[in-house]
C-alpha cells in the first residue's frame, strides 16, 4: 500500500556530500555520467515515500543507481532492461548493495511483455526515475522517452502511489528550458495527478547559505554557457516533481496533452 506520507518541506537538504564523493563509496565509478540523480537525492525519496519491503520501479534504470539505493534501504527493486551500454555497471552496483548486507532484492524485466509483469499492475509502491540528457540531446526525443516509459509502467502503481521524477536544470543554446514543465505535460498526457515540485540541493548549505561547489573544466560546455557566450553558474540543485497514480480510470473521452 501507498505510505501515508507527511507532506515534505520544499527544499531538500540532500547537496552536504557532492555526488562525486557519494557516489566513489558505494557505486561504481562509471555511475558518475547519472546526472540526473544523486545518491543522497533517491536515499531521500525513498524514504521519504515508502517502507521498508516496498518495491520501487524504475522504468530507466541506467547504471542502476535508483535500483541499488532502493535495495540499499531494505525495499524491493523493479526495472526494465537497461541501455546495453549500463548493464556491466548496474549489475555491480547490486553487487554493491548486496554485498552491504542489503535485505532488498532487485528484479530485471526482459521487456514490458515479460511474463513477470502479469501480476505487476497495481503493485508497485513508488516509481522513480531520472530524467537523463546530454549538451546534445534532442529535448523532444528526451521527452517522448520519458512519456513511453511512464505510459508502459504507469498503471503498475497502486492508485494513489507516488511517481517521481527527477531532472537537472537544462540550458540548451544559452537558453534555460522550462523542463519541470514539460514533464508535467507528460505526465499530466499520462493520467497522472501532480502532487508537488521540491527542489534537491546539490550544494551544501552552510548556516542559512548555500555554497555552490568548483566545477572545473565547463568553460568550454554549451551549458556552461548563455546566449552570449559568457559564464552561467553551475545549477546547485535538482528538480523534483511528485505526481500521484489516478485513483480512478481515466475517462477514454478525456483529450490528452500533447508531448513535444
């Protein structure tokens, strides 16, 4: 069953370590390309919406980051077959996590039509993804992956659970694209029901002030960059969007957004 959650505070603490340090003791180096999410980031999550013995999806997995976090803390993890390039490195961060005394197990789908994800629908507790790009990555294509994943895992949820989906700021051509607003689009072309928008730091906060970290070597980045070519600061958080699955069937007359 869904965690009765207490609403969280809007901005979370979760940028004390940075993700390189994290990350160097408890996964593989190859982890450090998940730009997306930080360990700290999905400790948080989980915690934070689910109970021990839960299972947590991610219909993405990557490197495994989300899957090794889940079983780190005692919960079940469930994903599809990750990008041939992540599956020597998810495959050693669930050693990882087994081999740190871990009580949760994970669960690789061959694909949405595997015969285990018969009994999946309505069984999942929180599913939880990152949303990953590149300086060169199309932002359509990247949302119209986003939209097929939560389209094919979605009803997996149990009416009320929690989806969540992470992204970093996105500057594309010196412009700041609106992301958390496209995700809510497809999200919402989805069915499911926007819940909330924190904000993860990837900074640390010292007394009331957040110190962004020394990022060497992005001078030369396209997000590094305006539109006039000059220095940005390098983004000290991560956006969180928190949507609930629909606790009814959604009206077939109902017209959907479009996701572009």
């Amino acid at each position: 069953m869904p965690k009765n959650v207490v609403c969280p505070a809007s901005v979370w603490a979760t940028g004390q370590r940075s993700p390189r340090q994290h990350i160097a003791d408890r996964l593989v180096g190859a982890t450090r390309s998940e730009t997306a999410l930080t360990p700290a980031i999905a400790g948080w999550i989980i915690e934070t919406y689910t109970d021990p013995g839960a299972i947590v999806c991610d219909p993405n997995p990557g490197p495994g980051l989300v899957l090794a976090e889940a079983v780190r803390a005692g919960r079940h993890a469930l994903a599809l077959a990750t990008q041939p390039r992540w599956e020597s490195a998810l495959e050693a961060n669930l050693d990882l996590a087994r081999l740190a005394g871990s009580a949760g197990h994970a669960t690789l789908l061959d694909s949405i039509d595997d015969p285990r994800a018969a009994d999946l629908p309505g069984a999942v507790d929180l599913m939880l993804t990152g949303l990953r790009h590149t300086p060169t990555s199309e932002p359509s294509r990247v949302l119209v992956g986003l939209y097929e994943d939560l389209t094919a895992v979605a009803d997996w949820v149990w009416p009320g659970g929690h989806i969540v989906i992470t992204c970093r700021p996105w500057r594309r051509r010196g412009r700041l694209l609106d992301l958390p607003g496209k995700i809510h689009d497809a999200a919402e072309a989805v069915g499911l029901v926007p819940a909330d928008h924190c904000i993860a730091l990837t900074a640390p906060m010292h007394g009331h002030q957040l110190r962004p970290r020394h990022i060497s070597r992005t001078g030369h980045r396209p997000e590094s960059t305006d539109l006039h070519g000059q220095p940005t600061a390098h983004p000290t958080h991560i956006d969180v969007l928190i949507f609930r699955a629909p606790t009814t069937a959604p009206d077939p007359n109902t017209t959907t957004t479009e996701v572009a």
